[in-house]
C-alpha cells in the first residue's frame, strides 16, 4: 500500500516576547541561518505534498527571508490566540487533503530529520489519530507536561496551569505532532481558551481525542537536545553552541584538526578536507569549502569562499566570496572581498586588499596593497604600497596586469591601465598611460642633489 499524503504545517506567528526583539522570533539565527529555515529543511526531507507556514507577528518579514519556494504557502494568523488556532488557519489550504499532518514549531530548529521521519511513520503504523513526539528532561520548566494514565497519555498541562505534582513529571510536549487529517479541524473547534493565558491551546486535543476514543499515541526522542525549543536569546546561545559543537564534531571525525573547539564557529553548510588545522577564533561561514591540509590561524572570517588544499591562512584576514588556489598563502592582516581570485602558490601579505581581483599563479602582494577591478597574470610582482586607481568618482575602470611584470613600490596604477609582459613600472610612479610589454614605465619627478648643501646652510647662518 501506498503511504498516505504527508503534509506540513509550520507555526510560526508568534511573537517571541521572550526574546525582546522587534524581529520576530523565527528569523533569529542559529549556525548562521534563521531559525525557519533549519525548521523548514528538516520538513523538505519527508518529501510533504504540501507545506503551511503560520505567519503572524513581522509576517512580511518571515515571507520576504524566505522567498519563493515551491509547494510553501503562508497563512496569515492575525490576531495570535494559541497554537490551535493558529493550527485553524490552515484549515482553508488543507480541506481538501487527507493523509497525515506533520505540526512543525518555527522555534524548535533541531530535530533531525530521521526523527521527523520516524514520527510520521510511527504514527502510521499505529493508524493514530494523533501522534505527540515527546523527550524525558531533566528540567522540564517551561514546557507543557505529559500526563499519564495506565501508561497511555491522557493529557498535556501547560507549565503555567499545572499543579505542583504535575509539576513534577519530566516528560514533556516538544510541541511537535503527527495528525491525522480527517478528525482534526472539526476537533480543533471543539477547544476553548479556558487556561491562564486565556488561548487557545493544541495540547488540549489529545484529552478531546481522548474523550472521543480516538487513538493518541506518543514517541518518545531519545535525545532531548533535538526537541529544544528557543524562548529566549540564553536558549538561542545553548542551542546554537550545541549546533556548533556537533559541527566540530563531525569535522573531527572526518581528520580536521580544531585546536579549541570552544572558540570555533564553523556554520553546517562548511566543508573542510582532512589535515587541515584550524586554530582557535576562526570563523567559517555559509557556503564555504576548504581543501585538505590547509592552516588557518587565527582570528580569520572566511564567507561563502572556496579554498583549495594546502593554503595557509595567517591571523586576522576577512575573506569573502573568494577563490583560493593550492598553496597560495594568505595574510595576517588581509582583506579579500567578494569576487577574487588567488592563484597557485600566490602570495597576499599583509595590509594588502583586493577586491574583484585574479592574482594569478606564482604572483606577489606582499605587503599594504589596494588591488581592485584588475586581472593580474602569473608571476607578478606587486611592490608595497601598490594601488590601484580604479575609481574616478563615477565609474570604476580596470587594470590589467600582464605575467611577468614588476610594480616597483608604492605606484599608483591609474585605470583603465595595461602593463604589459614582463614590463616594469618603477618605484613611485603615477602611471596613467599603458606600459608596453617588456618596457620600463617611470613617471615620477626627476631627483636632483644639491652639493654641499649642509656647510653652505651653516655658513649662512652666522653671517
Ligand atoms: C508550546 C506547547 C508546549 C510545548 C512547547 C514545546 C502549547 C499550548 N504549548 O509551548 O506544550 O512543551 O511548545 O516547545 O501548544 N504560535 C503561533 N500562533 C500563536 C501562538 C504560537 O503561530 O497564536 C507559534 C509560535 O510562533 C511558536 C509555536 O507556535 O513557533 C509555539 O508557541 P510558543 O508560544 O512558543 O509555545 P510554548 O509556550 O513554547
Ligand atoms: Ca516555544
């Protein structure tokens, strides 16, 4: 038999008051993306037919992060009265649907994907009108608690409305669900906002199934971890910190060497080849990919950037939507903005910024250099304090570098300029014309030594 439909609801219109933020809670990042969005990748996983993503409070804000995706529509929950009726809302888009429901929460972003999976076919299996995914903690505060009775569940008490002895238990709601479709939206109008916060509350179903005979089972997640929620900007930190210690994790495993973890940001997207070392405060963020035996001291940010094997990054560089060739070296101190391109065995020292530059294989940067909008061929070399002119106040110009060439130091190449092969620009030049290949461009104010000029200063001042 064919498995039922699974669709996915989303809640995520809260506001998050916890959080004292204007933004609203599910576009808090953790391991560099909005909470949402690891939310909404774990869904992506069961293959749902459907997905319905419950947006109230900064509605716009949470549609507009997401942008268009297939098969993702937002219902707007407005005003906010409880997790039922903001389940409600999707009864417009799910009418027609049968099959099973997944009920995701925006604020718990690290349930895995085989877990999810599980649910849906525990749930399933056991032709349960609803399924609750449930953790054993060792602090339940906060949550809402699942009581028992001869070992079946009979119902969830919120925190706020449980008494000291359901205070007690330590098995928790994690807030996250497997339905039925049928039964559930003519349930759904069966619960009333009678608690202290006055809403409308999705826990109370499983007593109204109950009641109605209907079968609730739940599962139970072996690691609490995966099933926390996030209230607060303390809970987004434990939560984010753990994101990132399974990251250094895996990466250790995998033959990476991370000096202190602690201090190790490594995003989940990285990728990061065997031997490399990374020393402590580096952060690697987003769509980044470093090859196998690479160095990378400390205090680096690399984004979004590609790294080859065997480079070595020195301290303190900010690199950002870069492409590194093998055994080029990097820094201390250098800034490498989006669009460039280091070759082979090249060389950036530092204080040197580029910015949509090509360095090609075997060249030179070694110290305080601006190098934007030029292609630079092989075995340059560009002198210390080596500028490139490429903005004129309106339009930027590029520079061409050809292979071979030497730029004496502290030249101002002003674009658009060509130096040609093997040519030579010599120390201190203002070049505004190009340089033929293999000539010598000089373009600087003749020197001229005054003799004697000392004694005949001194003479003059005793007369
Ligand atoms: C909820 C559960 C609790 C469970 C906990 C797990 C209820 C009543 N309580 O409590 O049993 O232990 O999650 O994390 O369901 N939301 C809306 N519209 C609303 C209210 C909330 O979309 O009107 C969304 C929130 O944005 C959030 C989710 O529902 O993503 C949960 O709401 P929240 O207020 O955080 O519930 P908890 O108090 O954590
Ligand atoms: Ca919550």
């Amino acid at each position: 038999m064919a498995s039922p439909d699974i669709h996915v609801v989303i809640l995520a219109a809260g506001q998050g008051t916890r959080m004292k933020s204007r933004l609203p809670k599910v576009l808090h990042r953790m391991g560099g993306k909005p909470l949402i969005e690891h939310v909404l990748r774990t869904a992506e996983t069961v293959n749902p037919t459907t997905v319905t993503i419950i947006v109230g409070h900064g509605a716009d804000m949470v549609r507009d992060s997401m942008g268009t995706r297939p098969n993702v529509s937002y219902v707007l929950q407005e005003p906010q009265l409880g997790t039922a009726h903001a389940l409600q809302q999707a009864e417009s888009t799910l009418s027609r649907s049968t099959g099973t429901l997944l009920l995701l929460s925006g604020d718990v972003p690290m349930l895995r994907p085989s877990t999810l999976q599980r649910l849906a076919t525990t749930h399933q299996g056991a032709g349960a009108a609803a399924t609750v995914a449930t953790a054993i903690v060792e602090r339940p505060y906060g949550y809402g608690r699942i009581v028992r009775t001869k070992g079946r569940i009979a119902r969830i008490v919120e925190e706020r409305d449980a008494s000291p002895a359901v205070r007690q238990i330590r098995e928790i709601n994690s807030g996250i669900y497997a339905f039925d479709l049928r039964p559930l939206f003519d349930a759904l109008r069966g619960i009333a906002a009678q608690n202290t916060q006055g809403e409308y509350y999705l826990t109370d179903l499983v007593a109204i199934y109950r009641r109605r005979k209907l079968p609730v089972e739940t599962l139970l997640v072996e690691d609490p971890q995966e099933i926390r929620g996030i209230n607060s900007r303390t809970e987004l930190a434990e939560v984010s910190r753990i994101v990132r210690q399974t990251k250094n994790e895996e990466l250790m495993a995998a033959g990476v060497t991370i000096i202190d973890p602690a201090t190790t940001y490594i995003e989940p997207d990285v990728e990061i080849g065997p031997d490399t070392v990374i020393h402590p405060g580096v952060a690697i963020q987003g769509q980044t990919r470093v090859g196998a035996a690479c160095e990378i001291h400390s205090y680096v940010r690399i984004v979004d950037s590609q790294i080859a094997d065997k480079v070595v990054i020195q301290d303190f560089c900010l690199i950002l939507g870069s492409r590194i060739a093998e055994n080029a070296t990097v820094g201390p101190f250098a800034h490498l903005r989006p669009e460039t391109v280091v070759g082979d065995g090249a060389k950036i020292g530092n204080f040197v910024e580029l910015k949509k530059t090509t360095l090609g294989p075997g060249s030179k940067a070694n110290h305080l250099s601006y190098l934007g909008d030029a292609t630079i061929g092989a075995k340059v070399n560009v002198g210390a304090g080596t500028i490139t002119c490429n903005y004129d106040g309106t339009s930027k110009h590029p520079t061409v570098i050809d292979d071979g060439a030497f730029i004496g130091s502290d030249s101002q190449l002003v674009a658009p300029v060509r130096i040609g092969k093997d040519a030579y620009v010599a120390a201190g030049s203002s070049i505004t014309e190009d340089v033929p290949p293999g000539a010598l461009g000089i373009a600087r104010g003749r020197q001229t030594n005054v003799a004697d000029w000392v004694e005949r200063r001194k003479t003059q001042a005793k007369d």
